[in-house]
C-alpha cells in the first residue's frame, strides 16, 4: 500500500517521542549517577554535568555494603530461579501432555494464586518462618520466591511444551524409552529457549520484589538489594550520586535477562497474563 | 498360582503407575503452592478473629469480629478504598490508551522496528523499587527536572515535589505505574493485532473503508477479548500493587497516597498487628472475588445476548 509521507513522518515522530519519554527517567538516573557532588546542586536540572566522575560508583563498591546486597540478591534470584524452572518444566509437562482427572483443579489452583492478594500472606508468612529460623535468611527468602513463582512459570513452560509435536516422545516411546527418559532426553533440550525464558522471568520477578524481603529480613547480613537501597534511602543524610549509582548497579542484571527474555516476552506474558 | 496373580497384579501396578505418572510429575508445584501459599492464607483469614501482635506475647487470643468493629469506623481504612478506586482507575485506563497506541505504532513495519520495539518495552525490566525511587527523584526539586518544567509550564509558582502535595500526591505513583505498565499492554495488544488476518484489511480497502472504518470494524472486535481479558486481570493486579507507593510515599502526606494493599503492609510492617492488618486483607480479597465473579457474570449474560 501507498503511504501518504505527512503520516509517516508522524508515525516516525510518534515512535521517537514514545521512545523519548521510556527511556528519560533511565537516563536522568546515569546523568546522576556520573555528576560530582560539587556540581549536583547548581547544575541540578542541566541535561548533562559539565564534568561528570565515577566518584559514587568507586565508592558504592568500595565502602558500602551495596557489594554484599548485590550478591545476596543474586543467589536468592538466581536459586529461585534454578528451582522454579526445574520445578515448572516438569509440572507443564504434565499439564501439557497428560488427560487427568485433577487437571482442571490444579489448573484452576494456579490461576487462583495470581489471583489473591499476595500482600495479605505477609503476616502469616512471617509467623510461620520466624520458628523455623527462616527469617532474616536468604533460605526463608528462597522458600517464599519459589513458591510464587511458580504457577506462572508453569503456564509459561505449559505453553513452550504444547509447542513441540507429541509424535517425538511417542515414537522414543515405542521404542522403549519410559516417558522419564523421552521426556529428559528429547523433549527438554527441545525447550532450551522457554527454559532460558524462564529462568530469566523468575530471575527479573525475584529481583524486584520488595514487599516479602522488607517484612523478613532486618538487618544488613541477609538484606537484598531493594532492601538495602531503602534503608540506605531512610538514613539521615541523603547522598543522591552514591543512590543512584546503586541503581544503576540494580539495574544491570534485569536488563540482561531482559534481553535474554524479550524474543519470548509475548508468549510469557500472554502464559501469565495474570502477572507482571 | 504365582504366575496368575502375577498377571493379575502386573496390569494393576502398571495402571497405578499410568494414573499417577502425572500427580509424580505435579507433586513438587503442588506441594509449594498448598505450603508456602494456601497454608498462610487459611492462617491469615484465622488472624482475622484473632488479636496477633508481634510486640506483646499475651496476644493470640480470639476476638471475634472485634477487628471488623473497628474497620467500620476506621477513617484511615475509608480514605484507603476510595484511594484504592482512584489509583487502579487512572492507571488502568491511562496504561490502556498509550499502551494501544503503542501497539498500533509498532504494528506497522518500519527499519529498525525490533530496536525501538525493545527501547519501548524497556521500562518494564526496571525493578518496582527502583522505577519507585526513579520517579521519586524525577520529583525531586533539588535534583529533579520535573518541578523545574512545571513552573517552566506555568503549573506551579515556585518548585516543589507533588509528592508532598496532598491534592496532587496520588499523581506521582500513577505516573510512575503508567510508565512502568504501558509495555504491558502493548506487548499483549500487539501479539493480537499480529494474530489478525492481513487480507481483510485489503479485502475492506478495496471496498473503499478508511482507516477510521477498517479500525472500527476489523482491528476492535479482534481486539476486543484481549481487552477484555487484559483489563480485568490488570484491574486486579494494579489494586493488589503497593511497591511503588511504599517506596515513593508510604501512603503520606496524611494517607492521601495509602490504597488498601498499602495499608495492609503498613499495618503490618510498621504497627506489627497481625490481626488486624489480616482483617483488613479478608476484606480486600472479598472484594476482589466480587468484582471477578461480577465480571464473570456480565460476561456471560453478553454471551447469552450475543
């Protein structure tokens, strides 16, 4: 079809505005980050300090406790999601291969748990941690990820699992191979992309989380990242460039798995809808 | 003898190995989902009769409806319901108009749409507490741009955050949400706008439809169960969604940001009173099982019309 260029450079002028407005609070966040506390008063709205430094992040790395939040992050995020994707890929297989008598419960369970207000467990999780010496744990933490995570890595693994010809396994079966091995052996390596797409969904989901670490964890030792940023955000004196500084530290890993998982973002987020 | 019950029993294990390969393969998701999520649900709507709080060991005792007495008169808990409606309203429909629009853009083949597609959805891979703390510091009037363009603008006189505003309060965390939430929706009104057939486009073109015509006949009605769909489910979780008020407001200035997610957290992390914040959750879930199961029914008293 013709296109009338009046409509197309706006359609181009559309596109760069949007891309203007998604990637400007990113941006202002480096522009903080890089500006030396001597400027960052009087040159508090110009769009690019006239010196910039690394001040704030030799400091953050150097002096604070911003290292250790950043690796205790890291192996919850990173634990949950090995877990979760291990146990998703064998629940969606079963949701996705097998007619059972339960399906439509467990179906029906899952969709449930996305549905309720996760906020509403904070207190009881609390109570039912604290005995077992699973609060202020990256263990207790791991527990509580794994658990959410889990209906909707399952959808998603479902979806990926439906997508794969059910004629592979049947033939690997008459074969001889039990539904275990053909399942191990041909179908999973079949699935390496949703299973990278998944572990980076859970990965991003347990980087984020705020609310669940905020109740149970307190103190430095266990605190993950969001933890650690805001109790640092409460001290008296605010130093904005070394905040920022561990944003932008923040941000790195969810940005990575969200260039691993944005080819597969459509079918994620159509599998679990229900979350974000 | 033992070879005929082994016959007869061979089939047996075989059919109970065959009936609950599948519970096998679903016990590990099972098992978390019932312990770590259904278990403190059903302890959490206990709570709700009980007093709890974490501070004072003689608590635990049952108290009936005591805690509903009080959320009856709680102005607190008022001004969080009618907040509650406030922020997933706005955000909602504000996610929903710049997130089709988005979609729409990106629909149409350009060079170098897989880069500005990524550019676009890239805030939905910002962290919840740091898109908070961002938005938080674009408001910022020491070290933000925001205040400084709005009296630029001729909105305010002299700079200062709108989060301490408490007219304008509630306006901070929606802008951040919205930015946040917009890829939401595009990305799933994209995946329907591919799913449409192209040649009706061209069949309605040849028939001499416009633009306006062929996008109120074609492209709404394929939209519209993914709206549908979209909207109710995000409806749910926007109103469950308190990370960016905690982080940007904590409900402040005088609860004019606190919706009841928030309040729940709050009552909970802050007061330490179980009980009561667990009251303030049953109510919460009852009226979200209302709206989905009034949902529900609409929809099937449309689907008898149609």
């Amino acid at each position: 079809m013709r296109r009338n260029p009046v409509l197309t450079v706006l359609h181009r002028l559309a596109i760069g505005l949007y891309i203007a407005f998604a990637l400007f609070p990113l941006y202002w966040l480096l522009k903080v980050s890089v500006t030396p506390n001597d400027l960052l008063y009087s040159e508090g709205v110009r769009m690019w300090p006239s010196r910039t430094s690394f001040e704030h992040y030799a400091f953050v790395i150097a002096n604070s406790e911003f290292p250790r939040f950043f690796l205790n992050s890291f192996i919850v995020s990173g634990s949950t999601a090995v877990i979760v994707t291990l146990v998703a890929a064998v629940a969606g297989y079963a949701l996705s291969r097998f007619a059972f008598r339960g399906k439509y419960w467990i179906t029906a369970l899952m969709l449930l748990t996305q549905m309720f207000p996760l906020v509403m467990l904070i207190a009881p999780m609390f109570k039912i941690l604290s005995p077992l010496g699973l609060t202020n744990s990256l263990t207790g933490l791991i527990v509580v990820y794994t658990a959410f995570n889990v209906p909707f890595a399952t959808f998603l693994m479902q979806s990926f699992f439906d997508g794969i010809p059910r004629d592979l396994e049947e033939a690997a079966m008459i074969d001889g191979a039990t539904r275990f091995v053909a399942f191990r052996q041909i179908i999973l390596p079949l699935t390496l992309p949703g299973i990278a797409a998944t572990l980076g969904f859970v990965f991003t989901a347990a980087w984020s989380e705020l609310l669940f670490a905020l109740m149970l964890i307190s103190g430095n030792a266990a605190a993950t990242f969001p933890v650690g940023l805001l109790s640092f955000v409460s001290k008296f004196s605010v130093d904005f460039g070394q905040m920022m500084a561990a944003g932008i530290l923040a941000l790195i890993p969810a940005a990575l798995f969200f260039l691993l998982i944005q080819r597969y973002l459509v079918q994620g987020l159509t599998a679990g809808a229900v979350k974000g | 003898m033992t070879a005929l019950v082994a016959s007869r029993r061979r089939p047996f294990l075989q059919r109970l190995a065959q009936a609950s390969e599948p519970w096998l393969y679903t016990a590990p998701a099972l098992i978390l989902i019932v312990a770590v999520m259904l278990v403190p649900l059903v302890l959490g709507v206990s709570y709700a009769f009980r007093d709890i709080k974490l501070l004072n060991p003689f608590s635990g005792g049952f108290v009936g409806l005591k805690h509903f007495e009080a959320l009856a008169t709680d102005q607190a808990f008022r001004t969080a319901l009618v907040n509650t409606l406030w922020w997933t309203g706005a955000s909602v429909l504000i996610q929903f108009v710049f997130g089709l629009i988005l979609a729409l853009l990106l629909n149409q083949p350009f060079r170098g749409r897989a880069v500005a597609q990524a550019l676009c959805f890239l805030p939905w891979a910002v962290p919840s507490f740091l898109t908070g703390l961002d938005w938080a510091w674009l408001f910022n009037p020491v070290i933000g741009p925001l205040p400084h363009w709005f009296v630029a603008l001729g909105l305010m006189e002299t700079p200062q955050s709108i989060l301490s505003d408490p007219d304008l309060a509630m306006w901070g965390p929606i802008a951040a949400n919205v930015w946040w939430g917009i890829p939401f929706f595009a990305i799933t009104l994209l995946a329907a706008l591919q799913a449409i057939p192209k040649d009706l486009y061209e069949a309605a073109a040849i028939d001499g439809a416009g633009p306006i015509e062929r996008f109120r006949s074609i492209t709404l009605p394929f939209l519209a169960p993914t709206i549908a769909i979209t909207i109710l489910l995000r409806t749910v979780w926007i109103s469950n969604f308190a990370d960016l008020i905690v982080v940007m407001t904590n409900g402040g200035p005088a609860d004019r940001t606190q919706i009841v997610a928030s309040y729940i957290f709050t009552t909970a992390f802050r007061r330490l009173d179980f009980g009561y914040a667990s009251a303030i959750a049953l109510v919460l879930l009852v009226l979200l099982l209302t709206y989905s199961m009034l949902i529900v029914l609409l929809r099937q008293s449309f689907l008898k019309r149609g």
